[in-house]
C-alpha cells in the first residue's frame, strides 16, 4: 500500500523491515502513522506521542526526517520501541546470542523447578535459554543485550513454528490455567523443541539484512507521561527542544486492556514474576475509574497544550464507544480550546483482537480527533511556500 509518504509494506528496505518490528496489542496502523505524519508535519519539526506503545508514530517520524519523541509506561512496548529506533550493531547481537549459547546449559538445573505452566510451553532446552538470558542481559541499558532481548520477547510466544513456545497468539498471553487447559483440550501437550540458536539467528539476520532505519532524530522514554511530560515542557521552555507541531497519539482506551497483565508472559522475560499479576501503576492497568482517567488525559494533554506550535495539529485515535469517546473529546476541547476540532469515524474492518479472545460484544470501532490551531487551508498554504 502506498500513501502520501511513499511507505510500502514490502520489506524490501531498512523502513519496511523494522516498521513492523514488535507485535502489540491495539497498534497503530503502519500506513496510518506514515501518512499523518507525511501529511500533518514538515521536515524538521517536532512530532510528539505521550503514550507511544511501541513507538510506531514516533518511528514513522524519525525516517520521514522529522524530530520525534515518545513517552511509553510498560517495558515490552518501550523496548520494542527504542530496538527499532536504535538496534545494536548486527554483530554485537550475533556476538550476545553466541554467549548465551555457552550459558544456557547452567541453568538447566533450574527447569524443572518452575511452575506447570512453563513446562508445557516452552521445551527444556528452550527454557534453560530463556532463564540464561532473563538472568544475563542486561536490557535497560547495553545496546546489544537491549536488541537481543528484544527479539527475545518478539518470538517469546506464538503459532506453533513461529514463536519459542507451544501454541499460542503472539499479541497477548493467556493465563497460565486457561492455557495449560487449551493445550491439554487440543493435544498440545509437548512443547516444540526448538533449536532457539537457528530459530533467533535465522530472524535477527533476516531483520537486519537491509541495513538499519535512519532515526536518529527519534527517541523514546520509559515512564509515566504524566510526570515525564514536565520535563518535556521544561525542554521547550528551555530552548533544547523546538515547540511541537505535530501531537499524534492513541491514548488507552477506558476499561479495555490491561496492557500490563495482557503482556504478562514477556514481563516475566524483563524480571517480573513468574504468573500474572496486576501492575500498582495505576496507569498501567484497565482503568476502571472515570475519574482517574479523565485526570490522565487531562494531566498529559494539558501539559503538551503548553508546548504546542502556533500552526500545530493534534492527531488523537480514540475508542468509538461512548464514555472514552466522550470523555477524550471534552478534555481535547478544554486544553485546546478555540482550536478547530474534526471527528473521523474509523469502522471496524474484519475481526478485531478483542474478539479473537473471546469478546463478543458489538464493537463501535474507533474514532480520529483531529484539532487544528489555525484553519487548516492555511496550514496547508504554509508547507507549499
């Protein structure tokens, strides 16, 4: 598919390749990302995302030349974020997944130690791997064990022969009970005994056989963007960081998802604990409450109204149903008040990944809110001088 800024989803260059790196849950549209940015920004300006994922606006910035930043609260989608903006040289990877190699059988003694579930996902060989690892890189902050691990997580678990794991989806894991009852249902009892070396050789050289992106003009951070959007602002006012032109960014819907809990099995990869459990960020959850909800938007909104660009647009994709909707549109017109405001309905096209897990209810799809602070035609007569 092509659009206005000429991506195409091929894998034929370094763009493509790592445009898709990092399967997520509730993602961007690649060609979406690509296009707003292409259409709404100029060269050189600064794009913002507070709550980036895995960073697809910000990386759809970075390569069309823009000045991007994004801010990101859970660990899978920051990583998989800052990989594809900054991977590690190819052979420092190679070099990393070598070492592990020789580290794997020093913890094959521990394998039989975790807890059922493991034991019916992953093969012992695979394990003994993926314990050497989690104990060993160190991910927050060594390029290569940062790039390695990534990879690590991306085929963590998926469709039996594509991922490290038996049978299962790659955007979210099951609880440990209803899986260990699906794989016993279907006869999925022996885990497959992957050669792990072949398997993540095989896909990080395929992954960098076009080269890296050029995003050095992107970055994202790992945090809560209703305290790290202060330090943005104070970069504005600074002077270190231009004012932002371009807000585009898909917040997380009310009562939804659980990013945290969906991605448990990963987390437990980055040092969390071993079964699922609910994050004490109350940011990272289901956001049950409307009252804290309507803060966090207003919180993080807020604060990029103060840094926003005289002829900037804001870009929000938010959740058709009506209280999410509601309450995302009312907080947009506060902060950005006397900006002209338009509403896109995003129909929902085939299945959507709630209903892949069970989720019968109607879904409303989704809807773009697209503020401008001067009247678009004149935006439009300014990128043409």
């Amino acid at each position: 598919m092509l659009n206005q800024s000429g991506f195409k989803r091929r894998f034929t260059t370094a763009t493509e390749r790592w445009a898709s790196f990092g399967p997520y849950y509730a993602m961007f549209p690649l060609e979406l990302a690509f296009e707003v940015v292409a259409r709404h920004s100029l060269p050189g300006q600064f794009v913002l995302d507070p709550f980036a994922g895995r960073a697809t606006s910000v990386y759809s910035a970075a390569v069309q030349g823009r000045s991007a930043l994004g801010i990101e609260i859970t660990s899978v989608g920051w990583l998989f974020g800052q990989v594809k903006l900054v991977p590690a040289p190819l052979k420092n990877v190679i070099a990393r997944l070598d070492q592990m190699k020789n580290l794997a059988d020093n913890y094959a003694g521990q394998v039989g130690e975790m807890p059922e579930f493991y034991t019916y996902c992953f093969a012992p060989k695979v394990l003994a791997f993926l314990l050497a690892a989690r104990t060993s890189l160190n991910w927050r902050t060594v390029p290569a064990d940062m790039t390695l691990m990534a990879f690590i997580v991306m085929y963590l678990h998926g469709k039996f022969g594509e991922g490290l794991s038996n049978q299962m989806r790659m955007t979210k894991a099951m609880s440990p009970e209803y899986s260990i009852r699906w794989w016993k249902d279907k006869n999925y009892t022996t885990p497959p005994d992957v050669d792990w070396y072949s398997f993540l050789k095989q896909r990080i050289e395929w992954r960098y056989k076009q080269g890296v992106p050029p995003t050095e003009q992107g970055c994202i951070w790992l945090g809560d963007s209703t305290m790290l959007m202060k330090d943005v602002v104070a970069a504005v006012e600074q002077g270190s960081r231009s004012r932002c032109s371009l807000l585009f960014t898909s917040p997380p819907y009310w009562g939804i998802i659980n990013y945290y809990k969906d991605q448990w099995l990963r987390n437990w990869m980055l040092g969390g604990t071993m079964l699922p459990k609910a994050s004490t960020n109350k940011h990272e959850g289901r956001f049950g409450s409307q009252l804290e909800y309507r803060e966090l938007l207003a919180t993080v909104f807020g604060d990029t109204a103060k840094i926003m660009a005289d002829d900037a647009v804001v870009y929000v994709r938010t959740d058709a149903r009506e209280f999410t909707l509601k309450t995302t549109s009312e907080v947009l017109r506060d902060v950005f008040a006397g900006w002209e405001m338009r509403t896109v309905p995003v129909p929902v096209e085939g299945k959507t990944q709630t209903s892949l897990f069970g989720d019968k209810s109607e879904k409303p799809g989704e809807v773009d809110l697209i503020l401008f602070s001067v009247k678009p035609f004149e935006v439009v007569a300014k990128s043409m001088r």
